[in-house]
C-alpha cells in the first residue's frame, strides 16, 4: 500500500514538472501575427524593392533580417528591382527598449490601417514622415502596395532576443519564415 501511495506522488510530481515545462516553454515561444488586405490579389506582385531604414544599433542584425525576408519573397516568385516596384517592404525592429522609428509618408500616403493596436503609428503632415512605435522584442515587416501605396500585408514577431550572435540569428530567422507561412501566396519550390 505504501508503494503505491509513493507512486501516485512520484506521477503526480512528474506531470507538475511536465506541465511547467509546457507552461514555460509556451510563455517563451515566438508570437507571431500577420493581417493582410485579404481583397488583394497578391498573385499581381511581381516585383519588390527596400523603402527607407534607419541606422541601427545592430546592423548585422538587420542585414540578416533583410536577407530572410528577401529570400522569403524571391522564393514566392518576386524579384528585387531598383525601380518602382509592386510592393514596398519596410520593417522595423525593437530589441533592447521600445522605440520611435519614423519614416517617408510617400509608402503609406493611400491609408495606413492600424491593424494591430500593439503597434502604434501616428500620421503627419503629408510631405514629411510618420512615427510609429515598436516595442521591446517586436519585428514588424511591412509590405506596401507600390500602386496604391498602401499597407497590403504586415507580420508581427515578438521574442525576447538572445545576446547570443548565432542563437539571435536563428530566432530572426525562425521568425520571417513563420512570418512569411502565412502569406497569401505559398513557396514556388
């Protein structure tokens, strides 16, 4: 009878210990949100080019999350171009504080719809820029729509960034490919 008392203890003790694992791990994971004008047609888009970014504290960081995203649209069928483009790509990143970014109002002049309200921007006189409001650990990417000049598509990623160079590379990049599973137009491989 002992034994069995000790039993239901030890399993008891080991299915705390596996709940809070589970716990612990969810409350750790990347969030991810994406919304999107679902009237669009994002078949349309062929081309792709870089709207303006600031300086940043971490530009290998940067460049890196460029690169994923780029190669997230190149392998939906679009192509980087130097000219006007389908879609303008802008993002924005906050990894140690929350910050103001602001940028040109030409990539958003046709409307910017507050899609997620974590995200705070606010419109200026037109002809000079937008401010907008990241929070700690958020990466926010941007795809505009070069015609209407309107914001198509935007994914939010939110994690606490490791200091580890190579872990925070592989939570970026984690990132941008969960960001971009839930875009309109699926891999072309």
């Amino acid at each position: 009878m002992k034994s069995s008392t000790g039993c239901r203890v030890v399993d008891l003790a080991a299915r705390c210990l596996l709940f809070s694992l589970i716990v612990a791990g969810s409350l750790s994971a990347q969030k991810i949100k994406v919304e999107y004008d679902k009237s669009l047609d994002f078949n349309k888009f062929k081309t792709f080019a870089w709207g303006e970014r600031d300086a940043s504290a971490r530009p290998l960081l940067v460049l890196a999350i460029a690169g994923a995203v780029e190669q997230e649209l190149t392998n939906r069928g679009l192509r980087k171009t130097d000219g006007e483009p389908d879609l303008y790509v802008q993002m924005y990143g906050g990894t140690n504080a929350e910050m103001g970014v602001s940028y040109p109002v030409f990539l958003y002049s046709g409307g910017f719809p507050p899609f997620d309200t974590s995200f705070l921007a606010w419109t200026a006189v037109p002809g000079t820029s937008n401010t907008v409001v990241v929070h700690k650990g958020q990466l926010v990417v941007d795809l505009i729509d070069g015609n209407r000049k309107k914001l198509a598509w935007r994914g939010i990623a939110r994690d606490n960034l490791s200091d580890n160079r190579s872990k925070a590379l592989d939570q970026v990049n984690t990132a941008v490919e969960k960001l971009f599973r839930k875009y309109p137009v699926a891999h072309l491989n």
